[in-house]
C-alpha cells in the first residue's frame, strides 16, 4: 500500500504535466480538454499527497512530485518537437524520354503560413535553431511560445497568408495572358505549407512542361531560398531534359523600390510629403545566420536603403525616413516611432517591407511593436501592411521571370 500511494503520486504529478503543455500547445478546439485532464491529474496528485503522504515524508513527496511533473512537462514537449511535418508529394508519371509539349511552367515559390494555428512551421524552425547551434527559445518554455503564436491567432482570426499569395499568383497569370501568352502555365507552392515546391515541380513535369522557371517570391537569397533550390533539385527535372531556371529574390528590383513611394502617395490623404514619416520594418535574423547566410541580411538592408532612396527623390524629408528590425537585431520599431514622433513627423506611414503577403508577421507580431512607441493616442501611425496584390508587385515578379528567361537565370544562383 505504501508503494501503491508513492507510485500514483508520480503518474498523476507526471500527467499533470504533460496535459498541461498539450493544453499550451493544443489546437483551440481541444484547450478545453487538455486544461480538464491537467485539472484532474493535478487534483489527483495534491489529494494523495494530502491524504496519503505521511507528515514526515511530504517534502520528498513535494520534491518527488515536482521531479514527476518536470518529467512529464520535458517528454511531452520533446514529443511535440519530434512531430513529423507530412507533406504529401504525387506521383512523377513522366518518363525520361518524355521531351515535353514545349510549355515554360512557372513555380511560383514563397514562404507560406497556415491560414489557422498550426505550430509545424515553428517546429521546423526550432529544430533548425537547434541543429546550427543558434539560440532562441529555451526547451523547456518553448511550449508558452506556442501558446503565444495561437493567442495571436486567435486575436487575428485567421492568417491571409496563403490567400494573398493565391490572389498573387492569379493575377501574375492574368499578366501573362493580357501580354499575349496563352502557353506558360503556373504552380504554387510554399515552403511552410502545401504544396511544397517539389510538389509543384512533378506538377508541372507530368503537364509536360519542357522549361521551368522558379520565382523565388523573397526579397533576398537566404536559407529560404537555399531550401526552396533543395526541394527542386531533389526530383531533378534536368534528367528528364527540362531546362531549369531559378529567377532570384526581388532585392533589387526597381519597380519594388518605387511600390512603396506610389503606397504612401496613395494615401497621404492631404499631408504634405515633407511632412510624414516612413518606416520600413524588416524581419532580421540571427547573428549565427548572418555568417552562414550574409546576403540575407546585406541585401535585406540594400533594398531598405534602395527605397528610402527612391522616397527621398519624390520630396519626402531623409530625416524622417528610417528602418527597424522585428526580430534579432536594432533598432526595434518603437524607438523609431518615438524618434520621429519627437522629430516633427505629423503622420507616420510603416511596412512590413519584407514580407510579400500577408501574414502572422505582418498581421500582429509587427504592428504590436509598432504601437509600442510611447506617443500621443492622436498621432496618426498608418500600417501600409505587406506587399500582397498589388500590380507593381506582380509586374515586378514578371519582370524577373522574363529576366530569367532571356539570361537563363545563371545571374541569381
């Protein structure tokens, strides 16, 4: 009986504390379960350390119980971080000999988002951090992190990310067909989220494709871009003869540059240029990153300084121009905002500059640190958001698919 009452002090403590970081972790249809069955087991463990632990050998019960709990809390988030990211890939029914039907097949490749809470991506990108070293979230908090990416979800509603990006590429394809081509065809994919670009590509190669272009819909040559050529690469279209092309990120594209001055002259809404400031907000990425992946950061700082450029030449004040980070690196958006503020600007226009569509980033994570900022409640701050439908854009990303095509992409990669 004695060992009976130790024995279920240590399940009950143990599953306490493993249902308590699948409520943290847990789809929002399934919180209520979880935080019943932490509930339970944490009742269960406090009424048999009450009833049956005897007065003298509670603190090794405490200690025990607390050891069980700890146990339970470290499985369980190992267990989430072991999840496996399934992402089915068809069948490649192409056979080597196959030459095609002469069609260019465009994959359309970007960094994609579930469009409702799902923590794979993050997992990924934990064991990422993990396997190079760099630091992020310590282990045993990393489940309050997810619980942090649902709350935003919930506060959000849904990300617009996957169907901005389908909006995009309906209206690349409508580019095409008002410019007289009726042949190339077009695929989505994502790297985050289905279908990935390998997918993508055995599409198009069981069309009959005979060139595929990929346009990578990213501002610079970074990890995203390294995984998304892997992917590619992987089913090995050149076997089958395909000429493969890869069209590089956006970084210096002029028509980028100048999206932005036509977004705040757009709505200006009466304010003089010379009077409003500009703030491009970025990602940022890892110091341990930069040197493994240094154009990230060298080109996402470039196209920064490319479109404050473009912002000075139409009239808008250098000193009310200027950059922040998200994540990683300085300055911070609210610094930024309480700088310009101070400085004269009567309004404050800010981007999400990084980010191609719409998404959890650009959604929440920036504007918060945006708002931030200690000014007035009447200052007038206008989130211009990410890049999303917008015809420069598109005509930008044509521009780089033609580009590629005529130069036979040997320039991006």
């Amino acid at each position: 009986m004695r060992l009976v009452r130790w024995v279920a002090l240590v399940i009950f403590s143990f599953a306490a504390g493993a249902a308590y970081v699948q409520y943290l972790v847990a789809h929002p249809i399934q919180i209520s379960l979880y935080l019943s069955v932490t509930f339970v087991a944490l009742f269960a463990a406090i009424a048999v350390f009450a009833r049956y632990i005897p007065v003298g050998r509670r603190v090794a019960a405490l200690a025990l119980a607390v050891l069980a709990y700890t146990g339970g809390w470290y499985l369980m988030t190992e267990a989430v971080l072991l999840r496996e990211d399934y992402r089915p890939m068809p069948e490649l029914t192409r056979q080597t000999d196959d030459p095609g039907d002469g069609h260019t097949a465009v994959i359309y490749l970007t960094h994609g988002e579930p469009p409702v809470y799902d923590p794979i991506s993050w997992v990924n990108q934990m064991n990422e951090f993990d396997e190079q070293g760099i630091h992020f979230v310590p282990f045993m908090v990393r489940p309050f992190f997810f619980k942090k990416l649902r709350d935003h979800y919930l506060m959000v509603g849904k990300s617009e990310h996957r169907q901005k990006h389908i909006a995009m590429l309906q209206s690349l394809e409508e580019a095409y067909r008002l410019a007289g081509d009726t042949d190339t065809r077009f695929y989505l994919s994502f790297l985050d989220d289905n279908p990935r670009a390998g997918a993508a590509v055995i599409e198009a190669m069981n069309d009959g494709a005979s060139r595929i272009v990929v346009m990578e819909v990213f501002v610079t040559i970074s990890s995203h871009t390294a995984e998304g050529e892997h992917q590619v690469r992987e089913i090995n279209p050149e076997a089958y003869g395909i000429e493969l092309l890869f069209a590089g990120p956006l970084w210096d594209s002029e028509l980028m540059h100048q999206m932005f001055v036509k977004r705040v002259d757009a709505n200006l809404g009466g304010s003089d240029r010379a009077d409003v400031g500009v703030l491009l907000v970025a990602h940022g990425q890892p110091q341990e990153w930069d040197e493994i992946w240094p154009l990230q950061t060298e080109q996402e700082m470039e196209f920064g300084n490319r479109i404050l450029d473009r912002f000075e030449a139409a009239g808008y004040r250098r000193e009310f121009l200027d950059k922040a980070w998200m994540s990683f690196k300085e300055p911070k958006p609210a610094p930024v905002v309480e700088r310009m503020h101070a400085a004269g600007v009567e309004k404050l226009f800010f981007f999400s500059y990084t980010i191609a569509a719409a998404g959890m980033h650009s959604q929440y994570d920036i504007p918060a640190l945006v708002y931030l900022g200690d000014v007035p409640d009447e200052f007038p701050i206008v989130d211009l958001g990410a890049w999303g439908n917008d015809p420069v854009a598109i005509q930008a990303v044509k521009n780089k698919i033609d580009a590629a095509l005529v130069s036979g992409g040997a320039a991006n990669h």
